[in-house]
C-alpha cells in the first residue's frame, strides 16, 4: 500500500469546508491541495491558514489535474449531484456532504455513475460515524440491543437564510432533503431494515424562505421498528439533533458525539473509534476506502434507499399542499 499522502481537492470554504480541513488536519496520508470557492479572496485567506497550494473558481480546472486523487463537496444542496458526477466522470474519488441530492432522479444518476467509474463515492451521513450512534449500532450488530422505537427532535432557530456560523447563505437550506436525511438513513442503518412506511406533514410555507420551516415525519421499518422525527427552523432554545433510542434493553439518548442513558448517566464513548469527532471519522473512513479499494460505509449505494424515502415524503406533501391548498 502506498504511504504518498492522497491528494484532496475540497469544494466550498464555508462553515463545512472548514469541519473538513480541521478535521483533515488529523489525518496523515491525506493533504488538501486546493481549495475550490466562489470568492476568489476568502479562499485565499482560507487557503493560507491550512497551506492549501492552489486556489480556483473553477472546479473542472482542478479535475483536470492528473495528480488531484480525491474530492470533497461542501457546497450547496442543489450543486452536489452534477458536481459528484463530474468528479466520477473525471475519474475521481470524490465525497459529497449531505445530502446526495434533492430529489430522486439526481441521486440515482449519481450511483450510476459511481458504477461506471468504479471510483469510491461516499455521501456524508455523518450519524453513522458520531460514536455515540457507532456504540450504539455495535451492540445492535453483536445482538445485545434492538432497537424498537427511534424518537429524534432536529431543532434550529434558522427563520433568516443563515448557515452554521450565523453568515448570510446564498442558498436555503432544507428541513427534508438534509435534515431529515440524516434521520431516516440512521433509522434504517440501526434497524438493519428498509422502511417500509412514511408519512409526513409541515406547517405553513414561509415567505422569506420559501420552504416549511416545521415538519413531522413517522416511519416504520420491515421489522416492526418505529421512527417519529420533529424538525423546526423555528425553535428558539437548545438547537441540534437529539434522539432517543427505546430498545429491549434499554433506552439511550445520543447528542452527536455524546451518549447517556435514559437517567442521564453519561456513557464513555471515547474508546468506540480513534477520535470523538464525526466529522473526521468520517473522512478517515473515506481515505481508508480509496486505499483498501473497497466501498466505504455510507456509499452512495448504501445510502440510497435513504433518497427513495425522500422523495416520496416530498410527493406526499405535496398532494396534501394541492388537497388543502395550502
């Protein structure tokens, strides 16, 4: 096996861009050689700060450099597919943030593409690489815990177009086609089981976003497990992903990297995997694929079935939108 750092070119130096470089920062076989941004001088001033060499606009400029191994989305929702594409097609080892894509076509086009090119394609569904979620599903994996009813609460106060850093976004952000990703994919994932039944609602669409800023969505899996989701931009209180695992064996509550009973009794998860940080697992897990040459956890396969759900909640809501009215 080679030990020549892989060459990585990441797309998109904003408030995940920038998860990604620190996260990479811990990675040693592994080096961000160029930066991709819309804004030429923020890029620059990014770049400097990590010892990025190259700095573009352009992203096929750096596809076309023979020596770039890999690429890491973290641009807006409705860019990642024809961007993941574009790197397949490129051939190119390439890793989109969450979520794949926004509807069904798209996603599909993207695993096609993946097979075409037999390049590794990872998606970031970053729960299953939290440990809190991995404790969790080892002891699911080992028959020691069965995850009976999921209970999840995705809370943000976002009623303005703002990202993760509280800057102005050029692009809005989606209760369904991210937030929601996240969950059903995690149910799916823990339960072992394709779901079998989803149905949602959502509140009123708001004017200045254009998209519902409150959603609950009700999931049943193949065998038996049950999932109910809440999401709202318009929770003004503790924001994050908080979820609720009721089990025979058990009940546990998991707050991204962090793991407690049902009492609140803190559980060390600092042993489950060689960092605490999600985000970095999870880019291990996609340097480790491109060197083993074997498809990682949270392939674009793998997630897939994740976007099916997506879109027939989406098609859901949209009847009762057209019998309602509103």
């Amino acid at each position: 096996m080679s030990t020549t750092p892989l060459k990585l070119a990441l797309v998109g130096p904003g408030a995940f861009g920038i998860k990604h470089l620190d996260a990479l920062q811990h990675i040693a076989d592994a080096k961000v050689v160029s930066l991709i941004g819309t804004r030429l001088d923020s890029a620059r001033d990014l770049a400097r700060q990590y010892d990025i060499e190259q700095v573009s606009t352009d992203l096929h400029e750096v596809l076309a450099r023979p020596d770039i191994d890999a690429v890491i989305l973290a641009t807006p929702t409705q860019l990642h597919a024809a961007q993941a594409i574009a790197c397949l097609q490129a051939g190119k080892h390439v890793q989109t943030e969450i979520p794949l894509a926004d509807n069904w076509h798209d996603a599909q086009a993207v695993v096609n593409a993946q097979q075409r090119s037999g390049k590794v394609a990872m998606v970031g569904h970053t729960r299953r690489f939290n440990p809190s979620h991995q404790w969790l599903h080892k002891r699911i994996v080992a028959g020691e815990f069965a995850l009976q009813q999921m209970d999840v609460q995705t809370y943000f106060f976002r009623r303005s177009n703002l990202n993760a850093l509280g800057q102005p976004r050029s692009w809005t952000d989606h209760l369904l086609w991210h937030h929601a990703a996240h969950t059903i994919d995690l149910f799916a994932y823990q339960t072992g089981s394709r779901i079998v039944q989803a149905h949602a609602l959502q509140g009123p669409i708001s004017p200045t976003l254009g998209i519902a800023l409150d959603m609950s969505i009700q999931l049943k899996a193949a065998n038996g497990a049950l999932c109910t989701l809440s999401l709202s931009f318009n929770n003004d209180g503790p924001l994050g992903t908080f979820f609720r695992y009721i089990g025979d064996s058990g009940t546990y509550l998991a707050r991204y990297d962090d793991l407690y009973t049902g009492k609140e009794e803190k559980i060390d998860v600092s042993n489950v995997d060689v960092s605490i940080n999600g985000i970095e697992l999870q880019d291990r897990e996609f340097c480790a694929a491109i060197r083993e040459q074997r498809e990682p956890n949270s392939s674009v396969q793998q997630v897939l079935d994740c976007y099916r759900v997506l879109a027939e909640l989406e098609q859901q809501l949209a009847q009762d939108a057209s019998t309602t009215g509103k």
